[in-house]
C-alpha cells in the first residue's frame, strides 16, 4: 500500500521512457515503493514488506545495540519508528535533517506503537546543524514563540496540526456545499454551482444568485482595517454563500448552524489526534466548550432582545451599550457568556447601523433590518449574513438617499429583472478554526498571516 | 426526492419554532417540498407528486388550450415544462421572470422531455420588462455581446454552461488532489495537506513542502501586466502544487499530465450536456481536438529542440528564433502545430532565462535549468513548473550574484534545515477551461473578469 504519488511516479517510470527526456537530475533507480508515514502507520498485519520512507527526523537515540529514529513527513502527527543496527548512526543524523529510509516494516515490540521499519539503509538527504535550528529536541514552544519562524515553524508538531485541521476544514467545507458527484447523482446536490468567484464579494454572490439558486464561494479576502488584534488579519479566507427563493432568517440561520456544525464533526472525526494535541497543550478545557457547542441548538435573539440584557447587566461597559449603537467586542463577549457559553444568533440590527443591500423589516418605531451575526464563545463575531433588499423601489429609494443610484445601476438591474427574495452569509474562516481549536491568536491558524505593518515573509 | 437546501429547509420549518425569533418576512406556509429542476428531471417513473419549483422564466407559449412554460434555475442545462390551464396565464408572465410553480410531476407525453409539471398555480415572484431585458426569447447571443451584461449573463445558455463547466473542473481539481476522506483511509490520500494557502506563490508553498511532503494551494492570483490579450487577466485562478522528494522533472510532469486529464474526464464525465452545447455552438471542432489531446501521450522536448526545430520551420516569425531568448505565442503555436496538436512538454530552459530558484542542471556550453512549460493548442503556455534548486552552497551563490542574500535568509534556511529535492507547477485555471472548451476570450471563462483599465462591475 502506498500514498499516491508514490504509486503514480512508480507508475510512470515503469512506463517506456518518453522520447527526448534528458531531465535533470539523472533518475535514481528506485524500485522500492515510496510510502507515507500515514500509510505506513495505518498497517495493521505488516508482513515484512520491503519499502521506502522519507521526511525529517523527529528524534535520534543511538543504543549500543540499536539506532532508534522517528520520523515524520506531515502526513500524520505520529511519528514512525525506525529500528537500526549502530553502524548506521552518522554524525550527521541529526534532530530536523531530512532521511529516506530503506527497510521492511514489522509488527512492533514496544506498546508505544503498533509497526516499525527495520532499516537497512538510513541515507541523509539534508543536513540540520542543531545548534542553529530555532527548535531543539523535545522542546515544547508556545505559539507566540515558533511565530517568529514562518518558514520553518510548520516542522513543529503543533502548527502542523493546526494546518492539518485547517486542511480538513477546508475540504469539509466544501463537502458540505458540493457533495462528491456520485451522491449529487442521486439527489443530494446541495449548493450546485459555481464555486469560486474570482471577487469575493456578496454583491458579486448576488449576481450569481440571479441564474443559479445557491451560489457559495471560498478564498481570501482583504481588509485594509488598521488593527493589531488578536481576531484580525489584513488577509483572511471566508466562505460566502447565497440563497435564492428564501423565506425568511430562519432559512439563512439554519445552514450557517449546520455548517458550523457538520465542518466540526468531520474535522474531529478525521484528524482527532490533532484536535487532541491541541485540546490538550494550547487551549485546555476547550474540549468541553467545544463539546457545548455541538450538542446545544444555537439560541437566537433580536439585536433589540440583546442591547437590554447588555442594559441590565451588573457588568461596566467601556462602551455603553444603547439601541443604535453597534454592540462592542466586550458586549459580545458578554452576551455568548449569559447564553451559557452556546452559539447565539443576534438579528434585526438597526436599520441605520447597516448597508442598504440589507432587507428592511419595515417596522417601527424602532426600524430594523432583516441582518443576523452568528456569536461563539472565544471569538465573538464568527458569521454576518442577511436577507438582501429584493424589492425595486425600496432598493431604489436608499440608494437614492445615498447617491449611489448611478454607481448601483447594475444592481437596482437585479431587481428589475425577475428579482426574488434571497440572502446569504459569510464566515470567517481563520476565526471558525480559533473558534474550534481554541487557538488564541488568529496569526496562528494561518500558514502566513498578514496584518498591518508587519509582512515577515 | 428534493435538493439539499429544500430538504433541510423544510427539516427546519418541521421543528418546533425556536424562542424569540421574529425575523422577517414572516414565513409563508410551505408544505410542499421545494425540489431543483435537476432532480425534478431526473425523475425516471414519477407518480404524481406534488411539489413546487422555482425559477426564471425562459419561454412562455400560450395555447388555446394549454398554457407552455419552460424555467430553469441553473441547476441543469435542460428546462424544466410547466404544462396547465390557460387560465394560469398573466400579462407579468414574461421571458425573464421568476416563479414559484406549485404542481404535480408526471410523465411527459411529448417526446422532448421525459417529466413535466402539471401546474395548479403559478405565481410570478419577480417581473421583467422583455421590452427593456437585454436578452431576447430565443436569441443566441455571441459571447462578446452578453460580456457586456456581466451582471445578467449568467441567464443566458452559453454562460451558465460554462459556469458549470467551471464549477465541476473546481470540484474535480479538488478531488484530485484530496480524495474523500474515505478513500483517504484505504491509502489513497494524494496530496495531504494543506489545501489553501492565502499567498498564492510558489515560494510559499515550498515553505509548506519543508514539512509535509505533498502541498497544492487553488485561489486568486493577482498580475499588473498591462495585457490586452485574450490571454491575460489582472485576476486569475491558479492551482499549484508542490512535491518533496521528487527524483526529476519526469515526476512533476507525470502530475501534470494526470491532472490534466483526470480533470477533463470529470468535466466531460458530470456535464456532458454543457460541454457540448459549447463544443456545438461556440468552438465547432473542438470536440475532436480535446479527444486527441486525452488519448495521446503528451510529448516531451527541450528548449534546445525547440529552438532547431523553430530555426528549421518555413514559416516567417516576427521574432527570429534564437537560443537564450524566451519562446514568443507564435513560436508556442507553430510548437504545439508541428507535434501534431498534442500538448508538448518543453523542459531545460536557458539558465539566464529563468528565476533564481530553479535547479541548476549544471550542463554545458549551454547553461540550463529544469524548468518545464507545458504548451496546449488554442492557449500556448498552459503549465510552468520546475525543479528547485535545493543545493544551499548553489542557491546562496546565485542568491549572492544577484545581491538578494539577504532578502532571502529565510529561503536560504529551509536548505540549512533539512533541504529535500523537490519541485512543483502552476496551472493557469482560466487558460485550462479556454484549452479544454475551445473559448476563444479568457473574459467568458470567468464570472467578473478583472482586466487591465477595466472594470465594469
């Protein structure tokens, strides 16, 4: 069993040479199949099967009857044990240098793991000088430390998990909007096309929305915002998506739940050793909160419902909390702390406080928007979304108020020509994945965060 | 049977109302499950199930006795046939227009579609003026013509096509490099982790592949050139890939080609319809020449080659072939012609032609790189990739020579740190859809096309 790569080069080089082929560098010969560390470590009756391994090594223990290595290659947190004879011991087999590894892997003696590679060849492919590789053997760095290495801090074990649930996420993610095409087959095509616009953007959603009825888009998205906190980036991935033919919030809410929700079951079900690891040394009790929030139905109350329970609270506000006023990260915080620490969904904002695309609730004396927030505990504001203004001649109006009639042409347009009722969302990605993992700093669920006046790499 | 979005709508209404929600508009009562026109017309013995179907008009033809209605909502090519009484009709009833149309699905006695819908109401949930709609009932507009309309063109015929066309290559590029998580368990996992970059750049992910041996990144990637070309966008989509432990450039072009073909076989495989009203109506011939390129080996030359071959051909260039001077579109194109139109690998690039990190080949006298291009008829340059240069002692002297040492410390450190072998390649994604749909305008292959001094929406 090998990963896939390995099984495609062995594939192609067992084909006929192609013609003119003078590549450099000159193939090795390489008949070993190449396996991952996952496959390797996933083998449960190894019957001495001769292979290859490759990837850096994790530890070094010479014994004066045996060589002990691990090895990882990020395609797991677990490492793979190497079993040597001393006389394969280099000075240059050193913590961080990268190996290929020849031997066969057996059922292993020790409890600690359940098969090793019995090496017959250790070569070094790249040298580590440990005294000047930023991470020592066996040291545990807290985030803010490794962060000062960008290029090299993904080499430790806790930043690689982080990338490996951001990458199971990510596929989740859009598991969740476009099942495989087999199960689209039969029926299941949830949001049909198209992935990916090139502007991530709701206005340019809803453009999309006009001709297919549930668009959703994924990728970066830039801020100019000029803040050094810990929730924002100047660069930062969000999922976007919209819905035709709504009827109401209710609608909107129920997918931002159930996303929120089926993106985290899948994420601890394929890689739950690394939420583990990160459960257990970054973010202590996060378990349980998370735990929480998947087994609550997330509550819902109305901007209105919010501003006097902030009212009332026996707390000082830096802010003051009073109808019309944005609520402030410390309102927030307060108000997911008074629902019991569950996910809460606040909606009808202030008509004023928001963008005219946002659908009037045409109600009074206090005058409200169809908008919603979706509230978690240790983040705050994790998705907006809102029922978009589909009506011609209210949308015509605000923009008239605003001036913005010429510039809006195209999407007063929208509305002109068989226009529905509609809305949509979008999610910050780098803030769900704090969110689950319980990840302080949001620069360190990125692989290369960019916030203002900082661009280390 | 009902669309994912229909089902959880109304799983949600189902459930007991949860407290406070007062969201507007307030919920219309809807029992009828809501199914998309794609499962609808997938129905293979319907019997007389009532449901509703929204979507926007696209034509209406009303008979003495039996009113014609055909809509669609993106989710397929085909329309669906709304079939009732006369009675139904309204003057709001328009090409164009949104309805909701209430019904019960049986077998078609016509012999264009196998299920229509016998109506019993019809609702227009959005008018459109045909008089002032830039698209005419049965009009087929060429692409540049609808390019005007970024905002509506996706209703039309050609554009929605390719926008689907577009999705399911997204959906397959994914697929290729992260299988489901359940095959993912039986060993087939390709490239792990991590998907998504937020920097697009190949620099980057070789930052990634110093720790997990196989990384690909699919997102924006952003161009200054002043290009006017058919060719070229300010924005364009990019999937890149990069692989440790790689042997030559056999093993980058092995991927290359497989993602190629994998891709167009998933496209072609999950919407046949759309790829050939495309093939039919705006690229005739095309559909051969996509053939030819999937049932033939792809070729491989050098640069060297190419240039003798360029020197030797009858045909007068603008640019007189030379070696050491960059491969211009005509040289591209007469390249591609001369191998018969079957995509062309051409490696070893001249060494002052390329960028600092691309692997030496140490040959001579003519100095080259491992670099590849991969050209394909109708684009050109559809791929670059290349080996990197892992050797420290080789990239610190050029880094040197070019006065950038300090600049790049932090490249220089992933070959102090563990270097491996490793290569990787860009696909322009755009240019991929233009190859494989025989578009001729890089403009329609893209939802809002960003382009140099414009910027309609």
């Amino acid at each position: 069993m090998t990963g896939g790569l390995t099984m495609w080069a062995a594939r192609a080089l067992s084909r006929a040479l192609r013609a003119y082929c003078t590549s450099a560098p000159c193939p090795r010969p390489s008949q070993l199949p190449r396996v991952s560390i996952r496959d390797a470590l996933v083998s449960q009756n190894p019957r001495g099967e001769n292979m290859k391994v490759q990837g850096w090594v994790r530890s070094v223990r010479s014994q004066k009857e045996v060589l002990f290595l691990h090895i990882n290659d990020g395609s797991s947190l677990e490492h793979l044990q190497i079993v040597a004879d001393p006389s394969l011991d280099s000075c240059d087999l050193t913590f961080g240098c990268s190996v290929e590894v020849q031997g066969v892997l057996v059922k292993s003696p020790y409890k600690k793991q359940n098969v090793e590679l019995k090496a017959d060849k250790i070569e070094v492919i790249g040298h580590c000088d440990p005294k000047t590789f930023p991470f020592k053997y066996k040291e545990r760095y807290p985030l803010q430390y490794i962060r000062q290495y960008p290029h090299l801090r993904c080499r430790t074990n806790a930043l690689a998990s982080i990338l490996r649930v951001r990458s199971e996420a990510t596929d989740a993610i859009h598991s969740f909007f476009k099942p495989s095409s087999k199960v689209k087959k039969q029926g299941k095509n949830f949001f049909g096309v198209p992935a990916f616009l090139t502007v991530s953007a709701q206005l340019h959603l809803e453009v999309m929305s006009g001709a297919f009825t549930q668009v959703f888009t994924f990728g970066p998205t830039f801020r100019a915002e000029n803040s050094q906190s810990r929730r924002h980036l100047a660069e930062f991935y969000m999922v976007e998506a919209e819905m035709s033919f709504v009827e109401s919030l209710q609608d909107i809410m129920q997918v931002m739940e159930t996303l929120f929700k089926s993106t985290t079951e899948a994420v601890l079900s394929n890689c739950p050793e690394d939420v583990e690891l990160l459960h257990k040394f970054i973010a202590p009790g996060q378990k349980d909160k998370l735990e929480q929030m998947l087994k609550n139905k997330f509550l819902i109350i109305s901007y209105t419902e919010a501003v006097e329970i902030l009212k009332k609270a026996s707390q000082n506000f830096t802010f003051t909390p009073k109808w019309g006023v944005d609520l402030q990260t410390e309102h927030e915080k307060y108000l997911v702390e008074y629902c019991g620490n569950i996910p809460v969904f606040v909606i009808n904002y202030p008509f004023d406080l928001k963008p005219f695309y946002m659908r009037d609730n045409e109600d009074e004396p206090q005058h409200t928007v169809a908008a919603v927030d979706l509230l978690v505990p240790g983040v705050g504001e994790l998705f907006g979304g809102s029922l978009r203004e589909e009506r011609f001649h209210l949308l015509q109006q605000r923009l008239a108020r605003l001036g913005l009639t010429d510039t809006y042409q195209w999407y007063l347009d929208l509305r002109r020509f068989g226009s529905v009722p509609h809305g949509g969302f979008g999610m910050g990605f780098e803030r769900y994945l704090q969110c689950i993992l319980g990840v302080h700093n949001i620069k360190d669920v990125i692989p290369f965060p960019r916030f203002s006046h900082s661009c280390l790499l």
